[in-house]
C-alpha cells in the first residue's frame, strides 16, 4: 500500500503516453516503469523503509519498524536450499 501512489502516477503518466485510460495500460509498459523507477526491487523497497525507520525516535518503534520491513524483505529472498 506505501506504494500506491507510485503505482498510480505511473500509470497515469502512461495512459497519457499511450493515450488510453489508467485501466488500459499495457501491463509490461507498467511493470517495466516500476522496475526502472525501484517500486518492484525487493532490495530498493527495504532501503527505503530501513531509512525511514530510522527516523523513528521511539527506540521500541524503531525496532519494530525494522523487524518489520526485513521480514518483508526476507519473504521476498529465494528459500536456501537444504544441504
């Protein structure tokens, strides 16, 4: 949900390239976009979310906030294969 807003200004500055509405977007047009712009990469997302973290004075919250988005972050990691 953080990135909605991204999502949405991507796809409406492309229904203007393609002239068409925001639910006529082609979908590889908007992922590709997404991609470039960072929105889709697992890794830029926990950057993101770790610095603005940081920004949290509550030493708890922080915490929670950083356990939070590597848990996020670990889910999107390929499971480790078992020896």
């Amino acid at each position: 949900m953080q990135r909605l807003g991204e999502v949405a200004a991507c796809a409406a500055a492309l229904s203007v390239k393609h002239g068409c509405g925001a639910r006529e977007v082609p979908f590889q047009a908007l992922r590709d976009l997404l991609s470039k712009t960072g929105s889709l990469d697992p890794k830029v997302r926990y950057q993101r979310e770790s610095a603005a973290c940081a920004s949290i004075r509550v030493v708890d919250d922080r915490a929670n906030c950083l356990s939070e988005a590597s848990t996020r972050f670990a889910a999107t990691q390929p499971p480790v294969p078992e020896e």
